[in-house]
C-alpha cells in the first residue's frame, strides 16, 4: 500500500496564492497577446508614449510584448510549480529561491509604478505626454498595482511551499 502524496503547499491559503499568482499571470500574458496580435483596445488605458508606439505599430511594442508573454507565463508556470504534482521534479530550494526572486521583484516594480503614478496624479511629476484623467486612473487602480498584488500573492505561495512542511518534496531530508 503506497502513500497519497501531499501537495507542495501544505495549507488551503499557499495553494489558493499560488492558484491567483498564476491567474494573475495568465490575465496579463493574455491582455499582452491581445495587443502582440494587433489588438487595440485597452490601449487608452496605457497613455504616453507605450499607447503612441502600440497604435504606430512599433515592432519594439510587438517584441515586447513577445518577451512580456513569456516571462509571465514562466512567471505562472512558477507559481503552479509550487503547488502541482509534477513541480516535485524540481528540488524545492532552487523553486522556492526563484519564486522568492520573482515575487520581490514584482513587489518592487508594483510598487514603484504605484508610487510613480501617484507622484503623477498629485502633480509632483508631469509625465513627458499628457495623461488623461483616464489613464491615471486605470495605472493607479489596475495596472501597476497589479504587479504589486500578483508579487504579494507568489510570495505567499513561496513561503507556505517551505520544503521542510513537505518531507516528500524532492530535496527535503527523510526521516
């Protein structure tokens, strides 16, 4: 009689992080595909000179878009890793350790958009195209806090993944 292996996460709020980091993820791949393919709306929400390049058809906007699809399905793939069966493969010190990696920087880059768009819309700085009032408030409420409640959440994932609760993850020491 063989042992029901434990999941990666060992309490229902990881795997639930873990679960909305990669869902957070897969929105925003999926918003960066949309405009790869050409799509358009939603563009307004952007402003400045990303909204200007994107509606030109700029292949600079294009490969970034490219490159932002991939880092954030990588970025999903991470989260899941924590969580699914199959992350067991992958020995849990180097998981977690980018996991951790990957949820400071986005805490960082979420919050220092925030920060930066709300020096905007107190006018302490003028961006160098107009923003309209449109835009500010969908980079305050939606996009840049985004990053910073996708880092929360991974982060949440990657601490409660902690090889020790999981004595048959790969990398933990049998006792």
């Amino acid at each position: 009689m063989t042992a029901k292996p434990r999941p990666h996460v060992g309490d229902r709020r990881g795997r639930t992080a873990a679960y909305a980091a990669a869902a957070c993820a897969a929105l925003f791949a999926a918003v960066n595909s949309f405009w790869a393919a050409g799509g358009t709306a939603g563009l307004h929400t952007l402003g400045g000179r990303i909204e200007e390049m994107a509606r030109s058809g700029d292949r600079t906007v294009l490969l970034a878009n490219v490159v932002a699809i991939v880092a954030k399905l990588a970025v999903a793939l991470l989260a899941l890793a924590l969580v699914r069966p199959w992350g067991r493969r992958i020995p849990r010190r180097p998981l977690r350790v980018l996991a951790l990696s990957a949820a400071a920087l986005l805490i960082a880059y979420g919050g220092l958009q925030t920060g930066a768009v709300l020096l905007v819309a107190t006018g302490l700085v003028t961006p160098d195209v107009p923003w309209t009032s449109t835009v500010l408030w969908w980079r305050l409420l939606l996009w840049e806090p985004w990053f910073l409640v996708w880092g929360v959440l991974l982060l949440i994932a990657a601490r409660a993944a902690r090889a020790d609760r999981h004595p048959d993850a790969v990398g933990a020491q049998r006792k």
